[in-house]
C-alpha cells in the first residue's frame, strides 16, 4: 500500500475549504473511493506525490499534456513568456502566431477566437450559431460532454420525448428548454427531432469521438449522415474537439474521418497545460462576434501571453514532429496487449476501445450486437465494479488512471516502452487479483 499520510493530511483541510476538498469533482475520488494523492510534481509520464511516491500518469492532466508533464519546450515558452509579462489584457503577437499556425493548417477554421476553457468555448460556439442562424434550439447526444454551462448539462428527458431536462441543481429548466437531446448512434432519432424541430435548431453538436462517457466510438457513416441532415435543415455542425483536436491528428477528428464541420471547439492541448478554450470555423460566422458582429463574447484573460506561447510551443511541435501514427499504433498495441493478458490470466472479458492516443478499457461481457460500446446504455453492468477494485491495485503499484470507470486513458509521447511494460505487469497483478 502506498503511504499517503501527507496527501491524508492535506485532504482533510482542504475538505474544510473547498467543496469535496477539490476544484473539479472526479479529482475527488468518489467514483473509486479512498484517498487522491495530492500531487507535488511530475515530468514526462510521472507523477510524484507529496509522500513521495511515484505514479505512471494515463490521466496527464485530462488530455492537455500529450507531449508528456514539463516538455522542455513548452516549459522554456512558458518562462519567456512570463519573463515579459504574465498578462497584458491588450492586443498582442503570440496569440495571433497561435491563430495563424491553427488556421494555416486547417482551412476550414479560417478564423479562431480563444478564450479561457473548453465550457467556454462550447458556450460562445453555441451563441454564434443561434446569432448566426436566428434559431434558438441545439442538438446533443446523450453520453457527449461539452462542458459545464446551463444549457449544456442535461440529460434525455424521459422515455418518449427527446427534450432535456437538467442534470444538476441550479439549472432552470428554462435554460435547457432549447436543448434537445438525442441517443447516440441513431440516425433515426436524429430524423425524427429534426422533422418536429427541423426549423428551430440553430446547431447539433457532438463530440466526433466522445470522450467523456468511457470512449463511444461513432462509425463515419453516421457522422456522414448526421451532416447531411443537419445540413439539410439549415442548422450547423459543432465538432466538440476539446479532447480530440490536436490528439487524434493535427485537424482532431475532423481529419481523420475527412469531415469540415461549420464550427469547432478546442481547448486542453492549445494551451500546452494552462487554462484555454477556443473555437473557430468559417470566416462568415466568427465575423459575427464582436466587435466584427453582434455576438457578444469576451475575457479578461483571453489570449493570455504566457498560455499562447505555451499553446504555440506545444501545436508547433506537434505538427513538426507530426507524432500521431506512431501515438495511435503504440495505443492499438497497448490495447491489445491489455486484452490479451485479461484473457491469459482471468475469467473477466476486458475490452479496449481506441481511436488514436486514446483508450478505455472495459470490463465485462459487452452484449451488442457488434461487439462494441457505442452508447452509454452498453457499457456492461460490472463494468464500474470491476474498474474501481482494480483502480486500486494499479495505484498501489504505481500506476495512476483517471479516478473514474467512465473516464479515457491518455497516451502521451513521453510515455516510454519500459513504463508500458511495467503498466502491463501491474495491469495483470490486477486482473489475477480480480479473478480471484
Ligand atoms: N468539451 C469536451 C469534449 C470536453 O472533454 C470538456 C472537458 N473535458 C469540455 C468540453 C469542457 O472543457 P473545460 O473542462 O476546459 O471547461
């Protein structure tokens, strides 16, 4: 068992001051129970603790930090930039080498406007597209994240009906009144709320690749389709690439399933560690934020110097090293290795879902008829069980995952051959032990 008496410590005056003791709850450990480690540092692919002991990272951060904790240059960017000025609350050059580099290489983002988190930019992209289109109601899946604003945080209404209710207190239902919520996977579903909505919703947004419900991987076709239906009704396509812009390919998903959609979001690796959100798409429709139009959206701190330059040091490597094969190829091996030992060494069917550096493991019998989990509804009833048991072992033995059954795994470029090895052997201790 690791130590954590410091961590221990810390918790229990935090508990005092913060809500749940935490700034964002699953930091909290309630989805698998005991203490989090309060972490003092890291680099490449570990974390240390404040007992000193030390974790290989899956989580790295939720997503930001796919070159792996204090890459060198992000790093030395970061103190450049703090050097000169943490904030000039001004026009200023790195932010437009940051907007220049995005919208050089993805031409269908010809103009970009950044702000402070992924729930920010989700909120502003949602404002552009009902200023854009006169039309007040939006689309989502159920089982897409896309932050934490009012109309955002609902779920499916009951059984029969596709309008949403709010999941969580201090949300009015007027706030979610025009946020229609649809199964994922489903085209159906989708054509039947746009024959009854068809001439109210602004836009549909989806995450390509949802990210935050375990992995629910969508096949293109279905994308292809909700485009063109979207489309047909007049209302726009939201790509919600907050985890998978920069991470499944330079372009997200967007690239990888050959897709333009009318607006995307970004967030987490722009800003190479610091707090960023952007959103971006067709020229026409940014012009409609202000001052160019009559979208309102603004922020003390957006484009921060120091979070641009960190941003402009992690996007530039990316596309000059362009590590995206080789990330997804290590993450298909990685899954199958995890496969493989659940199935040498236990009774416990374990599946891995991937898309690029992306995983989730699942545990149990997934029932679908193709084998694979791309609703919430199919992820199997012992999953969350056998995730939590299991959570804990890894820990024990060095390994840090999200605190969370429904959470993906991140890999980075840091992560090295010998620390996959050494997941692989604690991965197994794991499994045997929840077999027996
Ligand atoms: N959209 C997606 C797809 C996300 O994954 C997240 C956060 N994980 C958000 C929006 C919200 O981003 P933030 O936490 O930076 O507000």
């Amino acid at each position: 068992m690791n130590n954590l008496s410091k961590s221990s410590q810390l918790f229990d005056r935090s508990k005092k001051v913060t809500p749940g003791g935490v700034h964002s709850p699953v930091r909290a450990f309630q989805g698998v129970g005991g203490t989090p480690p309060f972490i003092d540092s890291a680099s490449g692919a570990t974390l240390t603790d404040v007992d000193g002991n030390r974790y290989l990272d899956f989580c790295m951060s939720w997503g930001p930090l796919i070159l792996g904790h204090q890459d060198p240059d992000i790093a030395s960017a970061a103190i450049a930039a703090i050097s000169k000025g943490c904030s000039f609350g001004t026009a200023e050059a790195s932010s437009l080498a940051l907007a220049e580099l995005i919208t050089g290489q993805i031409p269908w983002v010809e103009k970009v406007r950044f702000v402070n988190s992924g729930t920010e930019a989700v909120m502003s992209a949602i404002r552009v597209a009902r200023g854009a289109t006169g039309r007040n109601k939006i689309l989502k899946f159920d089982g897409c994240y896309h932050g934490h604003s009012d109309a955002m945080l609902v779920q499916a209404g009951s059984g029969l009906t596709e309008m949403a209710t709010p999941n969580s207190a201090g949300v009015p239902a007027e706030t979610t009144r025009n946020t229609l919520v649809a199964p994922l996977n489903d085209i159906q579903a989708v054509e039947t709320i746009f024959t009854a909505h068809g001439t109210d919703i602004a836009a549909v947004i989806i995450e390509p690749v949802p990210a935050n419900n375990g992995l629910l991987l969508q096949r293109s076709d279905y994308l292809d389709k909700l485009i063109a239906i979207t489309r047909s009704h007049g209302a726009l396509v939201i790509f919600d690439e907050v985890i998978t812009g920069f991470r499944l390919a330079f372009g997200g998903a967007a690239e990888v399933f050959g897709m333009e959609p009318d607006l995307v979001t970004y967030g987490k690796i722009i800003g190479g560690g610091f707090p960023v959100g952007a959103y971006g798409g067709r020229a026409e429709l940014l012009d409609q934020v202000a001052p160019n139009g009559p979208v309102y959206q603004a922020g003390t701190l957006s484009g921060n110097p120091v979070t641009m330059s960190a941003g402009l040091a992690a996007v530039s490597k990316l596309l000059h090293e362009n590590p995206y094969k080789q990330l997804a190829e290590r993450t298909a091996q990685l899954a199958q290795n995890i496969e493989a030992i659940a199935r040498e060494e236990s009774d416990i069917p374990v599946t891995v879902q991937a898309q690029g550096s992306l995983f989730w493991i699942i545990y149990g019998e997934i029932t679908s008829n193709d084998g694979a989990v791309r609703i919430p509804e199919q992820i199997p009833a012992a999953h969350k069980d056998y995730f939590r048991q299991s959570f804990h072992t890894l820990l024990n033995n060095g390994i840090y995952m999200a605190p969370s059954a429904f959470e993906v795994g991140f890999l980075s470029t840091a992560h090295s051959s010998e620390q996959m090895e050494n997941y692989l052997g604690a991965f197994g201790h794991a499994i045997r032990e929840l077999s027996a």
